[in-house]
DNA sequence: ATGACATATGAGATATGA
C-alpha cells in the first residue's frame, strides 16, 4: 500500500510531469497540494483515466488540496476545523478501506507564514495550533493514521543544506519548528527519519532561483507523519529527487511510503 | 542584493511562494 505527498505548483501547469509521475510511481493513495484552482477546473478526467477517485478541495489561483486514490474515499473531511473564517483551502481527509483494515488519510498545505512577524506569521501559528488540536482528537481513535502535505517547517539543521540561510525565515523560526516538535510529542512518527534515522542530505524543495537544484540546496519541508498505529504498518519511504529534475518540475518532489 | 524563478490573473504589473 503506496501511499504519497507532493506539492505539484499548480496541477495545471504541472498535468504532464503529474500524470506521467502516476503512471510510474503508481501510488494507491497520493496528496496533492497547491493545486492553484477550483474545484471545476481540476483535471479529473485525465486521473480518472488512470483509475484514480478524485477528491479535491480547491480555491482559485492560491492553495488548494486533493487525494487521489485507487479506493473510494469514506468520512471525507474538508477544511482544518476550529476557525470557521478560515476560507483558505488547504486541509483535506479521508478514510479508506486497505486489506490490513483501514487507514485515515490528510493532505495538507500549512501557511508558508513569511514575512516573521507579519500577520501571515500569527496565521502560520494559529494554523498549526489548530492542527495540533485536530491531531489530539485523531490520536483517540487509535487507528492508522497519515498526515501527509507540504508542512512548510524544516524540522532540524540537518533538514537544510545551508541552514544558516534559513535562519531569518519562516519556515525554520524556533517558534515554527517548536510546534512542528510538540507534533512529533504527541506520538506521531516522522516516517523518512523512521526509515533513514539522521541521514543528512534529505531534500524535498529546491527553489527555482539561483540553480539551487544544480547546487543541490535543498531543504526537507514535505513530511508524512504517522500515528503509532500507521507507524508499526511502516516498510519503507522515500524521497523520489529525480522528478526535480525533469522538464518543467515542481519544486517540490515527491515523498512515498509504503505501509503493510 | 527589495535580486534570481515560476505561477495566476488577465492583458501590464502585481501577489505569492519558500
């Protein structure tokens, strides 16, 4: 059971490498984010022509979520619950049946929150309260759980090629990486360092400037967290870099695992 | 280095991303 993350940039513009990367990587469950449109403007024919439900939570030009799965999604759960003026699409779940039993499944897309301390960075914050807040009440369920999307913190200094770059950014401010720790506090496991321990050099964002993907400055910001009982189903996962390299790539790539 | 690069909107220049 192959269950992936990828930011793809805009599904539209990224329809080709998407549906070429399906077609090879063949995952039964994979979370999309930054679709960049609306429901209606999602290509469902052409995943659906590779045997694919689509569930989608989109929003015109910004944000926007979606699973894509060989199995019909159940319990469907749109939108980050605890602020209902929260309009920004990036939070999608579902359950679905899996020969070991079930397994509940959220993509999402936590605010990038730059510039520090603007109000985008209180909402980073707030957002990641809120997700904190969800996350207890999913733990009570005591089933497996994946909690997969472009989480926008990198975790440690070896999450970062040149972490000293990052120091004045959002996505590595000790008040972001502290939340994402109060994440991993409750129980859930980091599924790459499950599988790779302190490995360096794990990178699943290479921006566009500066050829930071032929300089390999990349820094690991994509994560698929699991609950304890996800966690004991884990076999394998892996960053799948070489997609960075093909014509007209996201910058992010994606992450798979494969549970039992 | 208020940059670079990519995308959406909309038809030029601006907002957003990370």
């Amino acid at each position: 059971m192959k269950i992936a993350t990828w930011n793809v940039n805009s599904i539209k513009a990224r329809l080709e490498n998407a549906v070429s990367w399906f077609r090879e990587a063949k995952p039964d469950i994979a979370c999309l984010q930054e679709l960049k449109c609306e429901d209606s403007a999602f290509p469902t024919a052409a995943f659906e022509d590779l045997g694919y439900h689509c569930l989608v939570h989109g929003q015109k030009t910004y944000n926007g979520v979606a699973i894509l799965s060989r199995m019909q999604p159940e319990d469907v759960r749109r939108g980050l619950p605890g602020d209902e003026t929260d309009s920004q699409a990036r939070y999608l779940e579902a359950v679905f049946s899996i020969p070991s039993g079930v397994v509940r499944v959220a993509s999402l897309y936590l605010p990038n929150g730059n510039p520090v301390g603007t109000e985008k960075f209180a909402y980073k914050l707030a957002w990641m309260n809120r997700f904190e807040n969800h996350v207890r009440h999913l733990l009570k369920l005591e089933e497996p759980c994946v909690l997969a999307g472009d989480y926008n913190v990198i975790p440690e200094a070896r999450d970062a090629r040149n972490p000293e770059a990052w120091l004045g950014d959002a996505l590595y401010q000790p008040e972001s990486r502290s939340k994402f720790r109060d994440l991993i506090n409750l129980g859930l496991s980091d599924a790459i360092r499950q599988i790779h321990g302190d490995e360096a050099g794990l990178y699943t964002f290479w921006d566009y400037q500066a050829g930071a993907w032929q300089r390999n400055n990349g820094i690991r910001i994509d994560h698929l967290l699991l609950s304890p009982q996800a966690a004991d189903l884990l076999a394998d996962a892996q960053i799948m870099r070489d997609v960075r390299a093909q014509d007209r790539p996201s910058d992010h790539v994606p992450v798979m695992i494969s549970i039992k």
